[in-house]
C-alpha cells in the first residue's frame, strides 16, 4: 500500500531538492517493485518504508504483515536497533557541553566497568578502536554473564583478553557501547530519559517514547558496522526498553539527527569523522554509524536487527534525503536485502543512475593479477580462483563469486551492490583491491 504525506507520492519538494526526480514520474512504482524484491529476498514477513525529503515525509509504504487495515495507524516497529547511535550523539552532546572531552579516558567516566587496566578514550570507545573483548565472549565464558547488570557486564567483557590495543583497528564489541550508555547515566542520572528529551523532542517525536519496560532477558541481536553485521548486546545498553515507532517515525527521528537543535554541525562533522586504525583511517566506520557515500554525496547508514524486526536507515545530508526501511518476521535479520533496496532508491532518488555493464571473459593470466591477499588494518581480504572465475572472500561471512566487467571492475554475481575493482599498474600485480559494498567503501593494499 503507498499512502502519500502531501497527498502525491512525491512532493514538489523532493523535485526542487532533486531535479533529477522530475525524470523518474514513476517512482512509485519503482519503489515498489524494489520493496517487494527485498521482501523476497529476504524472507521476513513485512516491510515498511519511509523517505523524508526536506525535513518532511515524501512517501510511505508498507507489505506484507505491516500493512495497516483500512482505517488502522501504521503499525510500531520495534526501533531498538537505532540505540547505538543515539547513545553515541548523547555522548558528543556531553562532549558540546563541556561536560566530557573527547579525549578522556573512559575509566574515569565509567569507574563501575572494570576499566582500570585500559587508558582507551572516550573517542576510541564509540569509534571502536578500544579493543575491548565482545559482550558475547564473556557469555560464552560464562553464560550467567548475560543476567548481570549493565556496569558488570561490561566488566566482564573487560576482564578478558583485548581484541586489539587502543586506536591499532576497528574491532566492533557491544562492550564499547554499554560502557558510553553507563557513562551517561552516571553524567545525567538517567541515559534513557536524557536521550528521549534531548533527541527524541528535539526532532518533534515524544520523549516518553523511548520508555523503560518491565525487566527481561538480555537480548542479543545484529548490529551493522561498515557493511558487516555483528552479533551485539547494543540495543540493552539503556536496560530494558519499551521503544517502538512507526516507519515515519523512524525515519523522522534517523533524519533529524543532523539538526543543529541535536548537534551543531561542527559536532556532527566530528562524531562522522571515519574511525583512526593506526596510521591510515578507516573508510566505513564512525561513531555509531557507517560511512555509504553515494557519488558525490555523503550518506551515513544506521541501525542492525533485534529479535525478528531488522531497522535499516540511510541519510544523505546534503541532498536533504533520508530513507528508512523495517523488515518484520523470520528473515528479517538478513541486512544485505535491506541495503540493497534502501541503496537503489537512494541511487534514484539523488539522480545516479546504474552503469550498464557487460559481462566478459576472465583468462587465467589476468585472473593471477588480481589473486591474493590485501589487508585493511586487522582485517584481511582474499582473492581467490574458482575454476574460470574469481572469488572475493571477506573477513566475515561467505565466499562471494564475482563476474568481470573491464577494467578491472567485478561485481558480485547475485548481488550488484557489491562492487570489486582494483589498482593495477602495466606488468604487475594489483596494488590496491577497491570494495564498494553496498555504498560502505573500503581500500586494502596487497598483503602479497
């Protein structure tokens, strides 16, 4: 069912912010075909859709089971995925305020996490790069772990063996998160309710929307860093939450994040500034979100799947565009469905359009140029043949068999958002193996 905010699909708005949507009249129908082959795709039972262009919602949509009856509200769409990211914006807002820096070793501002034997900062915590074991390992180490309360369960986590020593690579671990959310609470006497009045209100939603619930079971589920999904304990960082908004909602709340009544934008340029990995910088991870520029306009990707409802939210700020996407059901966890249609959209929507690509042989002497391994710091990448082809196998997830369009350019066989190329000079091996996954790009140098 589509349901326009301005009684048209899309608004006079979203034209003069996007001249070349006066090409695209049946964008509707698009998104609509795009929506339903996510929901395909992915398996789940319901999809919901949302695009604001402007500040003001430009089109709604909704599938399967989240389809409203007539006459009914759209229906709540569980939003707990979103709370990495507003923990990470209540943090730059301490830091606004002069109430933190950036700079400040987190053992001071979380003493109950256990932190003594770690100098990592506050920056590095919501960048990543503070090497702290996952929540999930001091599970399996001790599966009581899970009942423990917020500060001790991050302790835990710290008691283990470091992942990697402050600012060396992006190594996600929920811990990070849980100890910022315990710092807040510890700065404003209550993280949940200080984020649902400075961030909640500020972009028009209630604050007591984002509510405290009767205690539960800690609840594991997926966030998405820099193209990956990463089991996380992330969305219980503020304890047990009753959080649940509708698809204009959601995407009302991920597009107001850069309103200056949120942060002012110096701030936000800092809170997206890509995550330091020793001397290089990482080209997808920020604090809370990933980097997905798409052409010449930067996009920033948000939110990572808890129970059977996955939350997918993409910004592009500088063409005014945000689109939010929820997929209920078994199956919804899968992220690469809801990428892939918020990514197409989006490619629509900002006027870039989709190269046209033939595909063409790969003999067994240009495929040894590109064979190998790269590296990006912690993390390697393989090359690999498979009979005729080749193969991009990543640090996480399956093996990936690519097909060849010229130039050095790959693309996945049953996945055109995720795009290989590489860096070669005359004579030699590739240098460079060039990752556009979905938008979150990446640049690894040969290994050997």
């Amino acid at each position: 069912m589509f349901r326009s905010l301005a009684a048209v699909v899309l608004s006079p708005l979203l034209a003069i912010a996007l001249p070349a949507q006066e090409k695209r009249p049946d964008f509707d129908a698009q998104a609509r075909a795009s929506a339903q082959r996510c929901l395909e795709r992915s398996g789940a039972q319901g999809l919901a859709l949302a695009v604001r262009s402007g500040g003001s919602g430009t089109l709604t949509l909704a599938l399967g089971s989240l389809e409203p009856e007539a006459g009914r509200l759209q229906a709540r769409i569980d939003a707990r995925a979103l709370v990495e990211p507003l923990v990470a914006i209540a943090a730059w807002q301490q830091i606004e305020r002069g109430t933190w820096r950036a700079s400040q070793q987190m053992r001071e501002l979380a003493r109950a996490c256990g932190l003594t034997e770690s100098d990592a900062t506050l920056e590095q915590f919501l960048a990543q790069t503070a090497g702290l074991a996952s929540l999930a390992d001091a599970v399996l180490a001790d599966a009581a772990a899970a009942a423990l309360p917020t500060a001790e369960f991050v302790a835990r986590a710290a008691g283990l063996p470091r992942r990697a020593e402050p600012e060396a690579c992006v190594e996600y671990s929920d811990a990070h998160t849980l100890a910022v959310a315990v710092a807040l609470g510890a700065a404003t006497g209550d993280a949940r309710a200080w984020i649902g009045e400075h961030v909640l209100a500020r972009v028009g939603l209630d604050a007591d929307r984002i509510a405290a619930a009767a205690p539960a079971a800690r609840a594991i589920g997926w966030q998405r860093a820099g193209g990956s999904d990463y089991e996380s304990y992330a969305a219980t960082a503020l304890g047990p939450l009753d959080f649940r908004l509708s698809i204009d909602e959601l995407a009302q709340l991920c597009d107001g994040f850069t309103d200056a009544d949120v942060l002012a934008p110096p701030t936000w340029r800092r809170m997206c500034a890509p995550a330091r990995e020793r001397d290089a910088q990482s080209t997808s991870y920020a604090h809370g979100l990933t980097l997905a520029p798409q052409g010449e306009f930067d996009g920033y990707l948000v939110g990572g799947a808890v129970g059977d409802t996955r939350v997918h939210a993409a910004l592009y700020p500088g063409a005014q565009l945000a689109i939010a996407i929820a997929l209920v059901g078994p199956g919804a966890e899968d992220g690469t469905a809801a990428a892939e249609c918020e990514r197409e959209l989006a490619r629509q929507l900002l006027g870039l359009d989709e190269p046209v690509r033939v595909a063409l042989p790969l003999p067994a002497e240009q495929r040894s140029t590109y064979v190998g391994f790269y590296e990006l710091g912690c993390r390697t990448y393989r090359i690999v043949e498979r009979g005729n082809d080749l193969e991009y196998v990543p640090p996480r997830g399956e093996p990936v068999l690519l097909v060849h369009y010229g130039e050095h350019r790959f693309a996945a066989t049953d996945d055109p958002g995720l795009r290989i190329s590489f860096t070669v000079a005359e004579g030699r091996p590739a240098d460079e193996l060039r990752i556009d996954d979905h938008g979150v790009r990446t640049v690894a140098t040969r290994l050997f």
